[in-house]
C-alpha cells in the first residue's frame, strides 16, 4: 500500500528560495514534484520519511557556470557537484560547448581545446555531432544531478570559421546566426562567450550584437567571459552593456571579479556600470561570482592572441621555432593593444592540470622554473609543448575585500567554475558550502535567506527554469537539506578532493541522492532545455532587428587591433 507521498521532509526550518525569512515546517513529496508546504497537522503516510529538526530544507543549488559537460558522461554520480548541494548545473561556458562539433577536423580541435576545461573524457569516441544530441546522450547515460547548457560563441565560430584572426564575411556571419538558430531550437539556454580566448576573443563587438539578435528571438541569454578581468576591465563591462542595450538580450556577466592589484580600485566601478545599466536603462544584466580570491584558466590564456591563430597544433609549432617563440615570449611578457592577458607574475601561477608531466600539477611557475634553472616564460613555453598545449592552472589575483564587495549586490549569484582535471581549484567541491559557511555564518557578509536565493531562485530566473529554484506546490523537487551551523568547505588549494561538512540530504527530482552525507547512487538528473525547444513554433518572442552589420562590412570594427596582433 503506498502513502499519500512518496517522500516527506518534517520539522525543518525551510528557506523557500525567494529572500524571505524562514519559517518551521514540512515539505511534501509526490512523483518528482513538491506537493505540499507548510504544517501538517494530520498524520500522513509517505513511504520515506526525513527528520529535518535542526536542519536547513532549501531549494537545490543552481550552478550557473561549470565545466563538467564532458566529465559527467564519466561521473554519473557527479560527486563533486551533488556533495556540496548542487542539484543543477549548466554547462558550455566561456565560449566553448562540447557541441556542436563541425567538420571532423573542427571536432577534433574542439576536443583538444576542451581537454584542458571539461576533461579529457571520451576524447576519441564523441557519439555526438548536433546540440541535440549530445544533450540526449547525456539524458541517456544517466546523471545525479539536472543539466543544461549554453552554446559557446567559439564553438559555433570554430564550426565555421575555425581559429580565423578576422571578422566574418557576410556569409559566414549568417552560417553562424543559421547554427545558432539551429542549436537553440535543439535546447540550447543560450550563448556564451570566453572574450579572452580563441576564436572568441578574434571577434568586434558588431558580431556579437548580430548574434544576440539572433538569441534575442529564441528567447535566449547571453553570457560573458568578458574581454577584460584587470587593465580592460572597465571597457569589458561597457562592451557588455551595449551588447544587451543593442541586442535586446539578457545578459550574464560570468564571474565578476577584479586581477592585479593595481586594478582593484575598479571593483566599486564595475558594480556601478551594472546597476545604472539596470536602474537607469532597464537592461536586464545580472553577474555571477565564485567565493575565492584565486581563479582558475587554462596556461594557453597566458598567450598572446595572435599565438593562438589556427588552433593548438598551429600554437605548439610557434613555440617551436626559435623566432617566432621569442616574439611569442615578448608579447606575453609586455602585452599588446586591447589584449592584457593574465598578468604574468609566475609565483602568481599554480600548475593544476597536465596532460603528462603530472608532477608539476601543485607547483607555481616560478617554482618549476627555479627547479630547471630557467626563466618562467620559457618554462611556460616548454610545458606547454610538452603536454601538447593541455595544461591549466590556479591564479593568484584578486582581492578578498572584492569578492565580499561584490557578493553583496542584489543581482550578483553564485557559480562554482568548476574544471575537473588535474589537482583543481577547490571551488570544484566547495563553492556553495563555503558560500554557507564562511560568508554567511562566519562573517556574516550575508543573511541566510539571501545567500540561499543568491544560489536558487535568482539563477533559475536568469536561466528562465519556471518550475525549479523555488520551494513551492507544483516545483520539481529539488531539495538540499543542511545544518546551519556546522556546513563548511573543506577543499583547499594543497588538498581540493574534500567534501564539504553539512551537506545531509540532497533529494533531485524527488529522488535522495545524497543521504546523511553519502551518495546513494541514484541517477535522477534530468536535461533541462531551453525555451526554443519547449515551445516550438510559438510566437512569443520580440522580432529580429535591423543588422549592425552591412553586406560589404567583412572586416571587424576595430581593425586596427587585431592587424596589431598578427604582425
């Protein structure tokens, strides 16, 4: 005989999601959806039965940023992710989706590219070619956790144009507005772009705004890995502004943060760019941030642009050649024009990720470079060429006033950038708990209720998820259960493959995955897509605006920077 629910969760202090104070009650459980909320004052029957006093009941945490679109079809159980609370995650930031992959040369870019970010897995077996499939492909293997994706802006280029230094012609820019339309129909949530990396960062802003149009009437958003973290940071966020004020496009800031210290003065600045545009202007544009003062990125960011023209195997032959390395060398040590890379301070830079010298995986660059008695440049050089170009690594640059700084802004949330390779960054494993614990218990930086709708309602609102990041009749069930006063992080720098303390539950479409602080192995993650592919065919969208882009207007805007860069 089977209960009135399938799961009830009683006695617990519940945070529905929405930034008000919580309030003692029980959650109700029936076929994957939240059937009821508040107290029960009759006996019910559920088939289980979770005990929640002294406990937080929250909605699942809503990962906005991570890379772990190739290594979930690897890890099911998504250990890292579901441990700390996650219950969704979206994947193909930073300008790169694992789909769709282009011609079999493009795929095979796209798989070296990606080795560094989403992991190496699979690498010579994709089953995949479309969005659409590889999503089903996911859905098919089985997954603990939910999962969506944006297409990257590199990715449809690569497709296209492979790794150009140029504008598109007019043929090419409407093979990649096509692509798009195609993508987003398959269940993309949107674009990103990685404005720092290959062949994203070979694109003027008039192409961006031409494709956002495009995303603009599927009902997409946009998200940035902005042109500019440090020296560009100013210009970065303007350049994203007027993309969504021309577009008409929602937009995400990815990881709202300040590098070098010299820049960050430009915290209180960027902030303000982003509140006028919202308060002034009505443009809807939101940030994310993660809750470290270090960040993580592949060692080719480290590169001059021009470096980079063609691809890895293209980059590996120039750090090769005797001349051509020195001219590498130069550019990465004094920058160039509209380019300001990652501040090359080697004591700065943590080798967390190679392909095969795997005991420099912990070690900075100046460390390795002091060992091998060389200049860091030249150490970077040769790690690169010797993992064949998949190296990444952990920076030191940001400012810990900053990320509490921007933490406290309405419109900022939470996203944990996690890449799964090598040692990584611990915000891997700790991102959300660490949110919950430091921020919130510790010091205090934020009220309990806000920080949990920083990492619920407010992301699946960006996301347009309806029916998830809320604790409300009707929702999916997505719950994260956790003591208050004992949840932390404990993934470090030297250590990152900790789980956090405090996670006790973790439920995902009404399934317990996570149960007294261990993983069950119950696979009930499901594919979320987007708004073309859920409503096919309605008209609920704005019309396309005119293009920015006129027939014959095949070179980018500003020319004279990427001419700088190839010479």
């Amino acid at each position: 005989m089977t209960g009135d629910y399938d799961l009830l969760v009683k006695n617990g202090r519940i945070v529905t999601g929405l930034g008000n104070p919580w309030f003692r009650g029980d959650v109700c459980i029936k076929n994957g959806r939240v059937a009821g909320v508040g107290r029960i004052r009759e006996h019910v029957d559920a088939e289980s039965v979770i005990d929640a006093n002294g406990l937080i009941v929250a909605p699942g945490f809503i990962d906005t940023h991570s890379h772990y679109g190739l290594k979930i079809i690897e890890d099911k159980k998504c250990e890292p992710l579901i441990m700390q609370g996650i219950t969704t995650a979206l994947f193909g930031q930073d300008g790169f989706s694992t789909a769709p992959s282009g011609s079999s040369d493009h795929k095979e870019t796209l798989k070296k590219y990606l080795s560094g970010l989403d992991g190496e897995t699979r690498q010579g077996e994709w089953s995949w070619h479309s969005f659409g499939e590889y999503l089903s492909s996911i859905q098919a293997n089985g997954s603990a956790v939910n999962f969506a994706s944006l297409v990257g802006h590199g990715t449809i280029r690569l497709c296209v144009m492979g790794f150009s230094l140029r504008g598109p012609t007019a043929p090419e820019l409407e093979s990649m507005c096509h692509l798009l339309r195609t993508t987003m129909k398959e269940g993309a949530m949107g674009m990103s772009t990685g404005l720092v990396y290959p062949p994203s960062m070979y694109a003027e802003t008039e192409e961006l705004i031409e494709m956002c149009k495009v995303l603009r009437e599927a009902g997409g958003v946009y998200f940035s890995h902005v042109r500019g973290e440090g020296n560009n940071l100013i210009p970065a966020f303007q350049e994203a502004v007027r993309i969504g004020r021309e577009s008409g496009v929602p937009v995400q800031i990815s990881h709202h943060k300040v590098i070098g210290q010299s820049n960050w003065s430009k915290a209180r600045e960027s902030i303000v760019i982003v509140t006028e545009a919202r308060e002034k202007e009505g443009l809807d544009i939101t940030t994310d941030q993660y809750p470290y003062s270090a960040g993580s990125t592949t060692l080719t960011a480290l590169l001059p642009p021009w470096s980079l023209e063609g691809g890895i195997e293209q980059m590996l032959a120039r750090l090769k050649e005797p001349k051509t390395r020195r001219n590498v060398k130069r550019d990465a040590e004094n920058g160039l024009p509209g380019w300001e890379g990652y501040a090359l301070f080697p004591e700065t830079v943590m080798v967390s990720y190679c392909r095969r010298t795997k005991e420099f995986e912990g070690m900075t660059l100046s460390e390795i470079a002091e060992m091998h008695g060389k200049l860091p440049t030249e150490e970077l050089f040769d790690i690169l060429v010797e993992n064949d170009g998949v190296a990444s690594c952990v920076l030191y640059q940001q400012s810990e006033e900053n990320v509490k700084l921007i933490m406290k802004n309405s419109f900022s949330g939470f996203c944990s950038d996690g890449i799964a390779t090598g040692r990584p960054h611990p915000r891997l494993y700790g991102t959300f708990p660490r949110v919950l614990g430091r921020y919130v218990r510790v010091e205090r930086v934020l009220e309990l209720e806000e920080a949990i709708r920083k990492m619920t309602s407010l992301p699946a609102q960006r996301l347009g998820i309806a029916d998830r990041g809320v604790l409300q009749v009707g929702m999916f069930a997505d719950v994260v259960i956790f003591d208050a006063e004992k949840v932390i992080d404990n993934a470090t720098y030297e250590n990152p493959f900790q789980f956090p303390t405090g996670i006790e539950y973790v439920i995902v479409n009404g399934q317990i995955v996570v149960k007294r602080a261990e993983h069950t192995g119950a696979l009930p993650g499901a594919v979320i897509r987007g708004p073309s592919f859920q409503y096919p065919g309605k008209k609920v969208f704005l019309p396309r605006a005119h293009s920015t882009l006129k027939s014959h207007d095949h070179r980018p805007a500003q020319q004279n920077i990427t001419e700088a860069w190839k010479t």
